[in-house]
C-alpha cells in the first residue's frame, strides 16, 4: 500500500474519532439545557442516535448515498458495503467517516423533540432519517447527483447534515407540539430553565473540539493545503458566533445570557460549515458573527411567534444557520482558497463570481428543505396517528427518565419540577 494512502487513510479515521466524539457533545448540550427528570431519556435517545444508525447506514444508508446514481437522485448498489474488497481500507473509512455524520443528523432532533417524544418512536424516526432521508440528499450533494452537478458547495455539511437535522426538527417539535406549562391561554411563552448549564457548556467544548474533525475531515486527504485554513476558519467562526449572540441579547435584554452565548459558538460552527474551505478567515469572521445574530432572532422568532417549542434551539442552530451558511458560500467564497479544496475557479457574489453559484446554493438549500421537512412531517403525522408519537401528560410530569426508562438519572435526590 502506497504511503500516500495509508496517510488518507489514518486522516479520515482520526476524524471520524473526532466526529464520534461530538455525540458526548450533543448529549451534554441536550441533557443541560433540559430538567433533570428527562436527563436518562435524552442520553438513551443520543446512544441510541449512534447505534442505531451505524448499523442502518451500513446496511442500506451508504449505498443509497454513494451507489451507482439512478438519474442523480439516489444511489443503487454498495449496500451492506457489498462491492468492498477487504483490502480496500480507504472505502471502510470511508464509510466510517459518513456513518458519525449520518448519526449526528439524527441526534439534532433529540433536542427539539426533548421531553415529551415516546422512545420507541423516535427510534422508529432514527431508523428513517439514517437510512433515507440523510443518504438522499447526501447523493444529491457528495455522491454524484444533481445539486453537485448543479454546482452547488456544501464542503463539510451545513445542509447534508446540519439542515437536513434541523428541518426534521421543525417538523417533529410541529407534529408534537409544546410542551406542558410552555406557553399560556394568551399565548405568551414561559421559560423552562435547563437544569445543569455546566453541562451544556462542557456539551459545546466537546463539540467544537470534534467539529475541528468534521470540516478538515471533510477533505479527505492528509496532504490537502487547505487543511490549516479549515482549522482557522473553524476556530474563528465558532469563537465569532459566541461574541455576536453574546452581545445580541446582551445589548437587547440587559444579561449576557450564557445559553444564547453557547447556542451563539454552535451558530457559527454550523454557518462555516459549508464554506469551510473556500472562505478566507476574515470572511469566516463575519459569516460567524452573523450567525450569532441570526440564531439569536431565530430562537425568540421560533419561541415567541410561531409558539414552536424547541427547548435546546436545534431548529435555529441547524437548520436556519444552516441555510444561512449554505448561501453565505455563494457570497463569500474565493478562489484562491477554494482552488486549495478542489474547486478550480469558483468565487462568490462578492468576489467577483456573480450570482451563478449563489444560485445553486439557493436551490439546493430549497431542494433539500422541501425533501427533508415534507418527508419527515408526513413521518412523524403518520406516527402519531399509528403508533403514537407522545407520552400521556402524566408521563410528561412525572418525567421521561422513570416513565419511560424506569430509572433517574440523579438517584437520591429530591428533583422539584414546575411543570
């Protein structure tokens, strides 16, 4: 085996690692930013996120996302790796590489649908999202099909995996609707404090050390040049996202409010995520910057206009920065970096490159939501009217962790609810 392939090899497997470590990140996130009597049930939801759809993905996901394309739109052969000689490692990482980002786009809806989902449904959910819904569009986009055709940019993700989570998001927290105690006969919204913001913030440490994983990951190669700006631009966006939602809500509601803050360094992330590797940092800056903006105005639109109850935010975080980064590729992408990623002659609107690139982002960000938040709408509606789709209230009050699980995750504490 050539050295060369046995570096890209190693590469793509140490950022699989990173990227399997961002699940403790996103249980972290969850189980802080909700009460303590749902905390088993959001970690079993995570855990199950990742085993669930290691196993799915390898049996039928991978070969619906990078099989022989069927006119562009789906993949049809490779399933159960099937085509894989043993000694082909690099298809094996491969593989291992896309099963962590299959996995993260399921556990995005953890959070949105927390605290009052059944389990055995949202294990029916992860089953479809990791099997079709997210190998899907991953074909459109990475494997051939018609929106990478098109043009369209997507380096490490912001609309593979984060809006494609997102969207499903909306459309669970929809189906479901609020929780108990959320919003008042006027309509006005109370807040349910999380109940461990330590954890989340160890949640958002976790993530953004493994999303160094996922974007430089993305390249594929151990001697890609545009490894280190990757790096950079990650870094930046996230730590740009945290300042601007900080002193968003800082400047609007008189407190720095931590949980916006933290939500603030996921808006960034997700938002870089796309351009990744054809932005320059200072343009990673500003994508950052408005991300934290944007998150920030999303959530209170989510909570407070449109009464969609969504206690950890992913439905901002993923799939509206996620859109938002996905078009920010057509607007501040370069040549001279992207050309460091493979994308010979490729600008944004702002550098030079006119509308046609944005153009393809903006289909493929619409594309994707009509097939994500249409599928998974009907999904969750058809469970819901089937097998069920949420507890009963008082499985709600007592808590997922003892009703569901028959369990608590703090034992020998008196655990007070308001809800």
């Amino acid at each position: 085996m050539e050295l060369t392939t046995v570096l890209d090899t190693l590469w793509i497997l140490i950022a699989s690692f990173l990227v399997f470590s961002m699940h403790a990140g996103f249980a972290m996130v969850e189980a802080g930013f909700t009460r303590a009597k749902n905390t088993v049930n959001i970690l079993m939801k995570n855990f199950m996120n990742v085993a669930l759809g290691l196993l799915v993905f390898f049996l039928v996901g991978y070969g619906f996302m990078f099989g022989k394309s069927a006119g562009g739109f789906i993949g049809t052969n490779s399933f159960v790796l099937s085509i894989s000689d043993p000694s082909n490692t690099q298809n094996f990482a491969l593989w291992f590489f896309q099963a962590v980002f299959a996995a993260t786009a399921a556990t995005i809806v953890s959070g949105a649908v927390a605290e009052r989902i059944k389990f055995y449904s949202y294990l029916l959910y992860c089953v479809i999202i990791t099997s079709l819904v997210y190998p899907i569009v991953g074909h459109w986009i990475w494997g051939g099909g018609w929106l990478q055709q098109l043009g369209m940019i997507d380096f490490a993700g912001s609309t593979v995996v984060h809006s494609v989570g997102g969207f499903s998001a909306l459309a669970g927290a929809m189906v479901l609707g609020p929780r108990i105690g959320k919003y008042n006969k006027d309509g006005s919204s109370n807040a349910i404090p999380g109940h461990n913001i330590a954890l989340a913030a160890l949640g958002v440490f976790i993530l953004w050390f493994g999303w160094f994983g996922f974007n430089t990951g993305s390249t594929l190669s151990a001697s890609s040049p545009a490894i280190a700006t990757i790096a950079v631009n990650t870094a930046i966006a996230a730590a740009a996202g945290a300042f601007s939602a900080m002193t968003f809500v800082w400047i609007r509601y008189r407190k720095p409010d931590a949980s916006m803050t933290l939500n603030g360094a996921l808006a960034g992330l997700v938002g870089i995520t796309a351009g990744c590797a054809v932005v320059s940092p200072i343009s990673a800056i500003i994508i950052g910057l408005l991300c934290g903006i944007i998150v920030s105005i999303s959530i209170d639109l989510f909570d407070k206009r449109f009464k969609i109850d969504d206690p950890v935010g992913a439905i901002s975080v993923h799939g509206i920065c996620g859109v938002f980064g996905t078009l920010f590729v057509g607007m501040f992408a370069q040549a001279e970096y992207a050309s460091l990623a493979g994308f010979e002659g490729v600008s944004g609107l702002f550098f030079g490159g006119g509308g046609r690139l944005l153009l393809a982002q903006f289909i493929g960000a619409i594309s994707v939501f009509a097939w994500t938040f249409g599928l998974m709408l009907g999904l969750f509606f058809i469970m819901k009217k089937t097998v069920g789709l949420r507890v009963s209230r008082e499985e709600e009050l007592k808590g997922l962790d003892i009703e569901e699980h028959g369990m608590e995750a703090y034992g020998g504490f008196q655990i007070f609810q308001n809800y």
